[in-house]
C-alpha cells in the first residue's frame, strides 16, 4: 500500500508541476493576434505523452524508494 500512495503522490506532483509550467509558458509566449491552432492541434499527442513519462517516472520513483524503507 505504501508503494501505491508514493506513486499516486509522484504522479500527482509531477502532473501538477507540467501543468503549472505549461501555463507560465503559454503566459509568457503570447502574443496577440497570432494563431495558436497548431500548438492546439498536437496538445493530445504531447499530454499523452507526458502522462507516460510522469507515470513511468513516479513508478520508478515509488520502486526505489519502496526498496530502501523496506
């Protein structure tokens, strides 16, 4: 059980941390008046793929800290 919570903890900052920085950098890019319809269209692709790494990430996190309180 311990294991799971330090995934699902992992996951939850690492996610939390994209998404705050996503935003500060779409804050501090924008420029009115330019089209931002490419950025939109390739949004699914690249948060599925960040989805991957901070759920890979958080797993091998939960493993090693798992493996040194155990």
């Amino acid at each position: 059980m311990k294991k799971y919570l330090i995934f699902i903890g992992s996951l939850i900052l690492l996610l939390a941390a994209y998404q705050i920085g996503t935003g500060f950098w779409l804050t501090f890019t924008y420029e009115p008046g330019s089209g931002t319809q490419s950025i939109a269209e390739n949004m699914p692709f690249v948060n599925s793929l960040v989805v991957l790494v901070s759920a890979s990430a958080a797993f091998l996190l939960s493993q090693k800290v798992g493996r040194r309180t155990a």
